[in-house]
C-alpha cells in the first residue's frame, strides 16, 4: 500500500510477500467499516492509484469440489482477479494493458461500494496444494475519499449421493444460499469459433458445430465448411461474412445450417461489404430469420456489396425472405427456394443477378413474388420453375426500377393470383421460351417500359398480355409479340390502353383473332394440356409458322418442354339443353395423382356455386347439378348449386379456386362443330378423351358414343354438301369409310337408318322428307353433323 509500481511478478505464486503487510477484512480506508485500515500516501489530493493484495490457501483434492467457485467481491472502485498468475476477471477497469497509476474506468458509490458482487470459475483453475489469489485495487479519481476491498471464495463440496432431479423444470424454495449443480452429459459437438481471423476451416470430424454466439470472419479471412458439416445456431446468432465464405457440400453430404435443438429460430448469414467473393455449394438453410439490420438483412442470406456464388442451395422453411442483396454481384443455379412469409425469395437491387435452373415454391401469403429486380442490369433468370403463388397481388417475376436488358428464358410459371411476369419503371426485358399457365395476367408492361416476347406460350391466363398506365403521368408500356401462343384466353386475348401499344406477328390465337401480319385464329393442338403438356401434335397449325432471327421458318410458342407440375380440375361433361330442363349438370374430374381439397373452390359465369368441405381424389368424377335430388342413382359425389342455369345456346362454365386461379374454364354453343346431340336430342357433352383440350368442339361428343382414340384433329372434317338441299347430300370421307347412317329429327328420335357399302363418297336422298333440321350420325360415334331439307 505503498503507491510503488509491482510489475507483474506480485501476482505469481512463488512471489515472496514476506515483507507485505497483514490484516483481516474488510481493508481499506474512509468508510468507518475497515477491519484493517490502509496507507493512501501522505497527501489526501494526491492518494495512491493501485493498492495490491495477496492470500495463499491451500487445496487438498480439487475434485472434492465438484467444478464450482463461486467469488464474493467488494470492490471501490475497479478490481482485476488472480489465480496463481492468471487473470480470471476484472471488473470497472478498461480492457487491455493495466499498469500502476491506470485510473478505475467507472467510480463505486452508494450501493455499489457496499455489495458483494458474485462471479463464478471453474476448479479446474485451482491446483492440488498451494494456491495463491491475488487483487489488485485501483481508485478512479487521486482525490477518492474511500477504498474498500473484500473477497469471499466459496467452494461446494459434493461428495456425491442421488441427483437430486432430472427434470427439465426444478421447483426449489431458497431459504438459505444454496448451491445448485447441473451435470450435462457430452453430446460430441464442438463450439464454432467465435471470431474467424484466419483462414480456418470447419471439418466433418467435430460436426455438428454449436453456434451459441455469432460468428465473425473477418477481413482478408476464409472460413471453409468441408462436405457434411452442420452448424447449430442459437436464437439470433447470425453468421457474419466480411472475409469470404466457403462452402464445400456435395449432393450426398451437403452442408447445414439450422436453429438449436429446441429453438424455433437463428439469425441469418451476413455477407458485408468484401472484394472477395464467396462461393456457397450444396448448404440447406433452415429455421433461419435475419440478421442485424431490419431493411438489408431482412432474409436467411443478405448481401450487401458482397460477391456471392450459389449453387445446389435449399432454402425452405425459413422465418423470413429467403435471399436479400443490395449493391451486389449474384450468382444463384440449380437450387429450391420457398417461405412461409410475405416477400419474395430472392430480391436483388441495385446489382447484377444470373438465375438458372432454379425451383421457386410460393405460398398464400399476399405481396409475395418467386423473383425482384430492381435496376439489375444485364440480369438473366433460365430454366426455372416458378409456382403456386396464391397470395393476393403475388406475382412469379417482378422487375422494376429501370432494370435493363433482362433476358427472361425458357422459364415455366403457373399459379399467380396476379401476373407472371410483371415489368414496369422504364424497365426493358427479353423474353424467350417462357410458358406461362393459370395466371391472371401473363406479362403485363406499364409506365413506359417495354418487352420483346418471342416464342412464348400462354395458357389458361386472364389476360396473356397486358400493357397500360398503372402510375398516372408515367406512361404505358409497349410489347412486341412475335412466334407465341395466346391460348384458352379466360377473359381477353389482350389488353393495352390508349397509352400503350402492342404489336402482334406471326403469332397464334384460338380465342379471338389479333391483329398484325401473319396472325393465326386457330387451335394449336397441343399434346396434352390438360396434363400440363404444351408440345404440338404434328398436325397443329403452329408448326413452322413463325419466323425465327435469321428468318427461317420456326414453330409457334414454347420451344422446350422440361418442367412439369401436377394437373389441374377439369369441366368433363356438361349436359347443358337436356329433354328435362331441370336436370341440368356439370362434372369435374381430377386427372392429376393428388388428393385435391375443394373447399371454397367456385363455379361461376352460368351458375353459382362455392363447394363445401370436400375431396377429390386422383381419377375421380364429382357431379354438380341444378338439381341433385334428380339423380338418386348416382354413385359418385353429387351437389346442387346455389343459383343459374345452363342456356340451351352458349354459354360460359368457369371454376376458380380457393385462391381466385382460374383453373378451367369452357365456352360451349349449340352449334357445329359441337355435338349436337346434346342440344336438346337427349345426350349430353362428354370429353372424349381425358387428356385432350376441352376447350373445343372437336374434344367433345354426346355421352354414350365412342371414341375412336385417336386425337380429334389427325383427320380432316367430313364434308356434306350442298347443305342446306333440296334433298339429296353428297358426304365425303378423306380418311375413313362410311359403314352406317343413322338420321334423326329435332327430337331425337331415329327417324332412318341406312347400311351403307363401306364407301368413302356416297349421296343420300331425303328428298321424301319434310323440310326441317335432321341430324346425321355415322359409323355410330356420335359426330352429329346439322342436316338442312328446303324442298
């Protein structure tokens, strides 16, 4: 209690203290409450800094003391703890060197001058036989009026015995100090570093890694996560990238980062602003949620000027948005992104982006799109898969922002409650090869952005292209549509307001005819849409309609078929003009391999009706009728509808989902090509084939009749002429010969059958016959061709 400098060696336990001075707790001066009172020096205004302290105690067995000390201390005003030389804390002192005349960084006073404040070691810092514990005292001010110095070490000794509970939850009444010991069995796992100041890498050996604090790489620093490794992250513990990260999973042994066992969440991967760039292989992320900052990290990856390469990632069930990144160069292929929360799975601004062959999962959350570009020049997004966004207002690509020369291709999207593809704030994009399915609107384009689309099918949309001013006074947008499809066009082919344009050429329409050079009204003959199968049958019109770049022939829309999704619902039969007017019904049937629930799907236009709880099962039938009590034969599920009915002339069937998708919709009329059996004669419409496209005529034919299994349009038409007649038609067959005619009147009833001699070209003679409408069925499969008598 000199005020002389001790160095270092004071603390050590073979230091002699012989010529120190003795005396009991608690020591110090100016409080009144000293058992041993100390020298500050000579002068009150100038009082020693550092006053040190020293006591040997001596340990028989450490093991007698079960792992727990516990140190009581008094201190006024800082205090750095010794055990035999090693410093075990420091308390109202800076971090770092400590010398002699270093002032306490914060003053004790009132409470804290007079408590004993409680820290904790290990005893696997004491040793067997002599110990020494040594304190060194230091006053913030040379004008202190007071120092106190106390310490108490309290060991517990367990000499073994029962534990006392293995309960997760233990109730104890305190009526004493009490020592409660928690042994944990070892589970194999290591602790992650906390801070990674060199290259370090992470090995399969010691996986899983626990993260209970963050983890820090700092710059100029890799850390490396060999093939296999899992890293469990505590609750809001993030993995900050300002070196580079590197992650070396495999398809069989991919890397894992998720939450703690028990917890329900982490933070997030950081990457911060690095000149190096990270590359990320074969990690699944899950449980993840953001990190530090709520706007730039708001997703299990952010990337903040950063370089990051990703490739083979499965982002799933996450908290947030999947990937985030500002200001960066990004890089993501063959990967599956999905969340359970409004956002969008992977949002790039202000960057450049390449995505490829990717999996974009959606949800039912509103305002959630697969893909966000904000002013990303050069982007590209390829041969992804992007479905089921039911949410409102979600969209399957979103660019904006003055995003720039973006190429959109071969890209399939389906289930949008709102666009596919939406372009808008001067945005300009190429699109190629993209199949877009059961969307509201297909592409829509607005204030003044504008978009090449080439070789694009459009199926089951609202409205497949749509270009107007969404923002008043920024202006509309502009489309060139070449060598695409606009089929099954639920509400318009097209849209585009006095703002905007949109030029049509050598492209197909099979809903109403478009305007421009070289346009088709016609069906495309597709494989098989209902199954998602947009490929043309080699009669269709399309083939080798278009003109491609180098101006050769080229066909109509999509030009790859490599994605697939599960089948939607479709309208089966319709029995819309039947001999009992009120025995109106519709069937759907589910062609796809999954259980589909209908509850809250709807039917709409010609009648009303939301079903209740109900399934439907893959292959199964379900009826809908203006009267179901009509049918009590039924075997399948049957339902009456709440309001409507069929017109007997055309009319308008359409069935939305619980999420507001179109997922059919047919316009049927009771004239030829339809069968017109089903007008009135008894039958009713029914698909001829499952797979093929109900939405025309030639797909259907009155129930009972059949089908020839070939694909309704291999063949060329029957032709009957002159119709109407005087009474003698000539029918040609090109393809098939004619074995039987069966004529019948307005009323279905039979009113001539002829046997023929199995001809190709053949005449008839109704010239005995009354003038009217007959109806005229050959070879019995039902094609009901319209006869017209005038004598």
């Amino acid at each position: 209690d000199d005020g002389s400098d001790q160095g270092v060696d004071w603390k050590n336990l073979d230091y002699d203290d012989s010529s120190w001075k003795a005396g009991n707790g608690e020591l110090g001066f100016g409080d009144g409450g000293e058992n041993t009172t100390i020298s500050f020096g000579g002068n009150s205004n100038n009082k020693h800094i550092t006053t040190y302290f020293r006591k040997k105690i001596t340990i028989q067995n450490k093991e007698d003391y079960s792992g727990l000390l516990s140190i009581n201390l008094l201190r006024d005003d800082g205090a750095i703890v010794y055990l035999n030389g090693e410093e075990l804390f420091r308390t109202n002192i800076s971090e770092g060197e400590i010398l002699f005349d270093t002032y306490a960084s914060v003053g004790a006073s009132g409470e804290s001058e007079r408590n004993y404040f409680p820290f904790s070691i290990n005893t696997d810092q004491l040793q067997n036989g002599e110990n020494v514990i040594a304190v060194e005292i230091h006053q913030v001010a040379a004008t202190s009026s007071d120092l106190s110095f106390d310490l108490e070490l309290k060991a517990l000794n367990f000499s073994g015995g029962a534990q006392l509970s293995t309960n997760k939850t233990l109730n104890v009444n305190l009526n004493s100090d009490t020592f409660l010991i928690a042994i944990y069995e070892p589970t194999g796992e290591c602790f992650a570093p906390k801070n990674v100041e060199q290259n370090t890498s992470l090995k399969i050996d010691c996986s899983p890694y626990l993260a209970n604090e963050s983890i820090t790489i700092a710059e100029n620093a890799t850390l490396t996560i060999e093939p296999g490794v899992e890293i469990h992250f505590a609750e809001n513990t993030n993995l900050i990238v300002n070196g580079s990260l590197k992650v070396m999973g495999t398809e069989d042994e991919p890397v894992k980062f998720k939450a703690i066992e028990g917890q329900s969440s982490w933070g997030n991967v950081s990457f911060k602003p690095s000149q190096d760039t990270s590359r990320l292989n074969w990690l699944e992320i899950s449980n993840a949620s953001g990190g530090q900052h709520p706007i730039y990290e708001d997703a299990a990856i952010s990337g903040f000027h950063s370089n990051i390469e990703m490739n083979h990632l499965k982002i799933e069930e996450v908290e947030r948005n999947p990937i985030l990144t500002r200001y960066s160069n990004v890089s993501l292929k063959n990967s599956q992104l999905h969340s359970k929360v409004t956002g969008d799975l992977i949002n790039v601004k202000y960057g450049t982006s390449v995505i490829e062959n990717c999996d974009f999962r959606g949800n039912d959350q509103i305002d959630t799109d697969a893909i966000d570009y904000d002013e990303v020049k050069n982007g590209i997004i390829k041969n992804s898969k992007i479905y089921n966004f039911f949410g409102f207002n979600s969209d399957g690509i979103d660019l904006g922002e003055e995003s720039k020369d973006v190429l959109i291709e071969n890209n399939f999207i389906h289930n949008c409650s709102d666009k596919g593809i939406s372009i808008g704030q001067l945005s300009n994009i190429l699109l190629k090869n993209n199949t877009i399915v059961n969307c509201n609107q297909g592409v829509a384009i607005k204030d003044l952005s504008n978009a090449e689309i080439d070789q694009t099918t459009f199926y089951n949309t609202g409205i497949p292209i749509a270009c107007f001013e969404k923002n008043i006074g920024k202006g509309g947008g502009m489309a060139f549509v070449t060598n695409s499809i606009l089929s099954n066009s639920n509400d318009a082919v097209y849209f585009s307001d006095e703002t905007s344009s949109i030029n049509f050429s050598n492209t197909l329409s099979d809903t109403e005819s478009i305007p421009g050079a070289d346009n088709l009204f016609a069906n495309p003959v597709f494989y098989a849409p209902t199954q998602n199968n947009f490929t043309l049958y080699s009669t269709s019109p399309a083939i080798l309609a278009g003109i491609d770049d180098a101006g050769n022939p080229t066909d109509l829309g999509t030009k790859f078929h490599d994605f697939s999704v599960p089948a939607s619902l479709l309208i089966s039969a319709i029995n819309y003009h039947p001999l009992d007017e009120e025995s109106e019904f519709v069937k759907i049937y589910n062609p796809s391999s999954e259980i589909i629930d209908l509850e809250g799907y709807i039917f709409s236009k010609a009648f009303d009706f939301t079903f209740p709880p109900a399934q439907i099962v893959p292959g199964e039938t379900i009826w809908i009728a203006k009267d179901a009590s009509l049918f009590p034969d039924v075997s399948e599920q049957i339902f009456t509808w709440t309001n409507g009915k069929l017109s007997n002339n055309s009319d308008s069937i359409r069935l939305t989902d619980d999420n507001g998708i179109v997922l059919d919709q047919v316009v049927y009329n009771d004239g030829a090509p339809w069968p017109l059996d089903a007008d009135g004669l008894g039958s009713f419409l029914s698909l001829r084939n499952l797979d093929w496209d109900n939405h025309f005529a030639e797909s259907w034919k009155a129930d009972g009749t059949v089908s020839t299994g070939n694909h309704p349009f291999i063949k060329e038409s029957i032709q009957i002429f002159p119709n109407p007649s005087t009474g003698t038609f000539r029918i040609k067959s090109p393809s098939e010969k004619i074995h039987t005619i069966e004529i019948f009147n307005t009323f279905g009833k039979k009113v001539k059958h002829i046997n023929t001699n199995s001809s190709f070209d053949l005449a008839i003679d109704l010239a005995n016959f009354s003038n009217g409408i007959f109806f005229l069925k050959l070879n019995g499969k039902g094609i009901a061709e319209k006869l017209v008598v005038a004598n």
